[in-house]
C-alpha cells in the first residue's frame, strides 16, 4: 500500500490493487475502513468485482447498475485478477469502457503465487507492454516472488 501511495503524481493518479478472490478483496476493504474510517480517502475507495454492487452515491454498491463505468473514476479500487484481465483483454462493451482507466495508475497485483508457472513469461510480456503503453506502474506481491523480468528475454524491470 504504501508503494502505490508513494508513486501517485500528477501523471500516475488511479490506484488499482488487485487480489485472486473475492473474499480477499472484501477482508481489505474491510480492513481499509478500519484504517481510514469515513474519511474523504476512505470515501474515494471502491470495489468492483462479481459480488459487490456498484456505490452509490458514496455507498458500497456495485456491480449489477450499468453506471459501473462511471464508477471506476475512484482513484483507489479493489479488484480481482479476472476483472483487471477482462479490462486487459475482454471484448465486451464494459471492458473497452473501463479500459481507459487503466492508464497513468498504479497496479498492484497481489497474491500472484496463484498463478500457474506456466503462465507468467506471457504475463510478464503483456505486463511490460501495457505499462510502457500506458504509463502504468505494476507492483507484483507475493509470498515467494521469482526474478520475473528474467522471463521475458529482455530483462526490463517491471515496478
């Protein structure tokens, strides 16, 4: 958390921080209004994913209204892996909408020991390509975290 706080700028703005599961996303939001209370930086954060309704009006509502991407103007969301991937890579409306969002943020994506190995070469390329793209900043947490640039043949850091 404290990372992402501290890349925010005037050209990095919008933090996204991204768990595998739902339940994950609830606890830290959770945890988030115990840190913050009802203050206008705990106001400013949003959940987006499969379970939660969209916010209304400074509520936690999300999901099944159509504003949803009128909702993703919060500069801090908690998201999950499959909803940061569908925005990546979807074809639906929603996807193209929210697409937008993504760029000048910061991502974190936690938890990425959930992931396959077999996985992350074509992950860590798609992640590099959208962060110089983008002007995106990605910060990988995990509990065993491998030399993941060393994947991609061209050893570009990734935040």
């Amino acid at each position: 958390m404290n990372c992402s706080l501290k890349l925010l700028d005037k050209n990095i703005n919008k933090i996204f921080y991204v768990y595998p599961f739902n339940t994950l996303v609830e606890q830290n939001y959770d945890t988030l209004e115990k840190i913050y209370g009802q203050t206008d930086i705990f106001k400013s954060i949003a959940v987006i994913n499969s379970i939660t309704p969209i916010p209304l009006n400074g509520t936690r509502k999300f999901w099944e209204n159509l504003d949803k991407e009128e909702n993703e103007n919060y500069p801090f969301i908690l998201t999950t892996h499959v909803n940061l991937f569908q925005i990546m890579f979807g074809c639906e409306r929603e996807a193209a909408i929210s697409f937008y969002q993504l760029a000048g943020s910061v991502v974190v994506l936690d938890e990425i020991q959930s992931y396959k190995n077999v996985l992350w070469t074509e992950i860590m390329m798609f992640l590099q390509c959208y962060s110089r793209l983008l002007n995106m900043k990605i910060i990988i947490m995990s509990a065993t975290l491998p030399k993941l640039d060393m994947l991609t043949g061209n050893h570009e850091k990734v935040v």
